[in-house]
C-alpha cells in the first residue's frame, strides 16, 4: 500500500460505487480512498441490495406452499432455518468484502484510509489526525437510514435494515414501520419465514410513490398477509413485556395504539450523508434534503470536486450509483471530453410479494402534469402464462404518447415483473414506439412476455394492431 501523502492526484471518499472507479487506467495516478467503517464496500453488498435479494429469494421459496396449493400441488413447508439461511448469505457476502479491502491494501499507488473524512478546506480534507490536499476529489458517501424523531429509538429491539438481517434468532413478531421500499421487501421476508408481521404506516396506501393502481392493488394484497395499520403516527417506541418492544402509535382522531412484538425494523427513509463532510468547508453546496448539487457531468460546486450515488441522487438506486461512477470516470480520465449523466428512465424494482417494477411517468404523474397520454392495463391472468399461473391478482399498466405511441411509463406488478421491465425501459431509452415493439418482433408463446405484449397492443392509439 502506497504510504499516507501529504498530497494526492485523487481521493474517493466511500467505498460503495466510488471503489468501481480506480482500476489500471490510473495506474499513474495517486490515490487516497476513505472509508469509515470497518467493512468494506458500501451499502448495497453488504446491508442492502444483495443480502435483502438474498434472502427474498428464500421467502418466495417459502411462501410457495400457497401458491402450489392453488395449482393442485400439495407443498409443506416444514420450517424455514433462519439462522443457517443468514450465515450462508454473509459467510457469502462478508469474504468478498474482505478481499475488496485486502486487495485496495496491496495497491502501490493507493491508500486506505479507515477513517472518516471531511473538508477542512477546499480540495483539502481530515480522516483522523491525518490531513491531505488532492487535485480532484470525488464524494461517493452515500446515505443512512433516518429514524423518526420520537422517544425509543435506540432501544436494542429497534433495528434497521443495517441491523436487521444479522439478528440471532427469526423471531416470532416483527412490526414494521414505514410503507416504502425497505418496509415492503422485509414484510414479504420475515412473514414468509412465518413470523407475525404487523406493518405501520403513516400514510392511507403503501408504495405512494409507485403509479396509482400498483399502490392501491399492492396495499391490498399486503393486507391478506401481513396486519396493515394505516394512517398512523409512531408516537414512541418502549420497552414491553416479556423482553419485547411496544410501539405505541396515533390514528388521525387522536386515538393511541400499542403493538408489542419482538423486534421492530424501522424503515422510514434514508438521507444522504454529506453533513459530515462538512461540505461548506470544500466549497460543495446542497440542497435542502442534504443532497450534494451535481451538474450533468456528475461536478459539484467546487471545482475538481464529484459525486455520484445516494449522495447525490434522490433515486438511491445502485444502478444509478453505479452509472454514475462510470460518468465519474470517464470524465476523470477524459478532462477535454466530458460526457454526462443519463437520467431520462431509471427503473426500480421492488422485491417484494408481488414483486413491483417500474420505469417512467405514474398515471398521476401524467395527469398532475398535463401531460397527454392513453393507458392500457393487462391482466397477467388474460395470457396463457397467466391461465398457467391460475393468476387473479397482477398486472401490466402502460402509459403512452397519444401522439406517436412512445411510452411514458411502465409499472408491473406481479411474478417476474423485475425481468419484463427490462425490454420496456429498452423501448422508452432507444425510442421505440409501442406499436412497433409490439409487432416488429416475435413474441415466445407461451411465455409471460406475452403479458407485455398484450398490454402495448392494448394501448388506444389508433390503427392496425
Ligand atoms: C435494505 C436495502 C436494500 C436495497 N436494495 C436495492 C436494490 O435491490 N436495488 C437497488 O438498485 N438499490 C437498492 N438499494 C439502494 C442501494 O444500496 C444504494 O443506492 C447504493 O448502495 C448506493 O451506493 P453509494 O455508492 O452511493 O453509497 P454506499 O454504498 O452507501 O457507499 C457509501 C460509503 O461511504 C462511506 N462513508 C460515508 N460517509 C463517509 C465519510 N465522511 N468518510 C468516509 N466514508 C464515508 C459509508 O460508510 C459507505 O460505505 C437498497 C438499499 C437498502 C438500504
Ligand atoms: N429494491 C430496491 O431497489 C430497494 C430496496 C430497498 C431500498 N431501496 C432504496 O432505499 C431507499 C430507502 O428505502 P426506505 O424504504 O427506507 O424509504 P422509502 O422512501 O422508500 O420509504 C419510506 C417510508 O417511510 C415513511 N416515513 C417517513 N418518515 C416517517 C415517519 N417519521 N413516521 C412514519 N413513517 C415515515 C414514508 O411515508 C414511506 O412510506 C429507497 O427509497 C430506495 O431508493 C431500494
């Protein structure tokens, strides 16, 4: 490992999609890479993305026996071991983060940094005790998770998705507060596993961001499979009886309740950690939520400063991480040649029971904006995968462009729903419009793909189908 420097040719800070950027391509370059805990690669390997799919992919396994039973198979689900499920995921997860670090501490033109960082000027920063200026300085910190403001929160039984999936035991309650992405992923794993879940939510439907039917259909569903406590505020959170934690909340009439349970995963949110930066002190502005301000190009206020991921992007998606890591590098590399941030269509994919996947504008979206548009909504059950499915719950929505049939948006709800998203942000990215995507290719029969196709053929645009 290169020696600690008063002067670098480029600091990282975090080591999440930041760590994608150095490779040989600056093998003339020196390099200071921080990072404040002790494990190493960020949020998505080692407390979200992967581990959470990780352990979906169980739960869906689990949670079978109900849908095999409508289909005439008799499927028994003898027992879900949490604990050897939970050290198969990490004895997985925790080497490859080992040996991201071990491998960052063999390079010769890089330092590790254990440490966490901050601006004591600008393109000059602190990790400790130790101070150093580099030329170009790229933030990539992330976020974390916020907990609201109220009494309890630091009691041992209140996790969160940082904690959560390292617990001892599966335990036999868990309440749940939020109605988001993190709430809605853990509620399909941990009532799966066959613990009772009790899911609080402040707002009247789950997933409000997600397009308006999805949100309604999925809040109903959610409510066949786990207790579903809507419109209420977290009041405080204390110890209960028999070693558990009573959450105690408040309906919009003033009314308290009190759930007790085994443990309580809260999941109100994350935001960006850039105050520890003390990002005034570099010259970097943010906005309001603490999000740093980046132009097209990934550039911050400051100059020679980045930033990519959560930091930055209110998506707090990795694949935009990640894209915007590349962005980062390529402009790093390529000072007289810059190329920008793509973020026309992201899509997200909720791993949850169904699973949700969607990409573009929501109906209400649309509607709010005035923006013209038609819709099509396919049930998976109208398709011959769907019949073979004996589907009733699940379906495609599509918003198109009167004009022209591009689409606008797309939002599935349903088995494999994060795979046939796939050619649909493909259209909306490269401009195909619905029609032709529909009839200039062929379709596998008897595949779910079918679900889409009927559903960009379902579209009112007018003309020949
Ligand atoms: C439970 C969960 C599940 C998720 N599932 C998905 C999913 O399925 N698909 C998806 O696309 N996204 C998912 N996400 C979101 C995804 O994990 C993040 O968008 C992504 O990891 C962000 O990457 P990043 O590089 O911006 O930040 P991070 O990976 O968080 O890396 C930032 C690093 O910077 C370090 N750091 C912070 N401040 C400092 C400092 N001052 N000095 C030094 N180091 C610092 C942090 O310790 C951290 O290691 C999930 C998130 C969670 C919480
Ligand atoms: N599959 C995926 O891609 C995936 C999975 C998990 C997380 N993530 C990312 O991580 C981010 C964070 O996930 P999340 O679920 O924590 O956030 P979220 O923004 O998706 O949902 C937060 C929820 O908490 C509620 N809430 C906020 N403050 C509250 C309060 N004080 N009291 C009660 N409820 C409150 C909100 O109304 C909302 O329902 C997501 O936005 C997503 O970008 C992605």
């Amino acid at each position: 490992m290169l020696g600690p420097r008063d002067h670098y040719d480029l600091a990282i800070i975090g080591s999440g999609s930041g760590n994608t950027i150095v490779d040989e391509a600056f093998a003339d370059r020196t390099v200071a890479l921080v990072e404040r805990n002790p494990v190493f690669g960020g949020t998505c390997l080692n407390v979200g993305c992967i581990p959470t799919k990780m352990f979906v992919l169980p739960a869906d396994l689990a949670a079978s026996p109900a849908t095999a039973a409508r289909l005439g198979v008799d499927l028994r689900r003898e027992g879900v071991d949490f604990g050897e499920i939970r050290d198969r995921i990490f004895g997985r997860i925790d080497p490859i983060s080992a040996g991201g670090k071990q491998w960052r501490q063999q390079a010769d033109n890089l330092t590790l940094f254990d440490g966490e960082a901050r601006f004591v000027g600008p393109k000059r920063l602190r990790v400790g005790d130790q101070e150093f200026g580099a030329d170009e300085i790229v933030l990539a910190t992330g976020s974390s998770p916020v907990l609201p403001d109220v009494p309890g929160m630091d009691l041992p039984g209140v996790h969160t998705s940082d904690t959560v999936m390292r617990i001892p035991d599966l335990p036999g309650s868990v309440v749940i507060i939020g109605g988001g992405f993190v709430a809605a992923e853990f509620a399909h794993i941990f009532s799966a596993f066959g613990a009772k879940v009790t899911q609080i939510s402040r707002s009247d439907a789950l997933l409000r961001a997600e397009d308006i039917t999805i949100s309604r259909r999925f809040t109903e569903l959610t409510a066949e499979r786990v207790t579903l406590r809507l419109n209420q505020e977290i009041v405080a959170c204390e110890e209960g009886a028999d070693g558990r934690t009573a959450v105690i909340t408040r309906d919009a009439d003033g009314v308290d309740y009190t759930y007790q349970a085994d443990i309580v995963l809260v999941a109100t949110g994350r935001a960006p950690n850039s105050a520890q930066l003390d990002p005034a002190a570099g010259g970097v502005n943010v906005d309001d939520a603490g999000y740093v301000i980046v132009d097209d190009y990934q550039r911050t206020t400051a100059e020679g400063v980045y930033a990519l991921g959560d930091v930055c992007s209110p998506w707090q998606l990795k694949h935009v991480a990640n894209a915007e890591a590349r962005v980062v590098k390529h402009n790093l590399l390529h000072p007289d040649d810059l190329i920008k941030s793509d973020h026309r269509f992201i899509p997200h994919a909720i791993f949850t029971d169904p699973q949700i996947a969607s990409v573009g504008l929501t109906e209400q979206d649309a509607v709010g904006g005035g923006v013209p548009h038609v819709i099509a909504i396919q049930d998976y059950g109208a398709v011959a995968y769907g019949w073979a499915l004996e589907d009733t719950d699940h379906l495609v929505k599509l918003i198109a462009d009167p004009d022209g049939g591009q689409l606008l948006g797309c939002h599935i709800m349903g088995p494999q729903a994060s795979t046939l998203i796939q050619p649909l942000v493909q259209a909306m990215t490269f401009g195909l419009p619905a029609r032709e995507m529909a009839r200039g290719q062929y379709w596998i029969h008897p595949a779910l793909t079918e679900v889409v196709e009927n559903a960009l053929l379902a579209l009112p645009l007018g003309g020949d189908r």
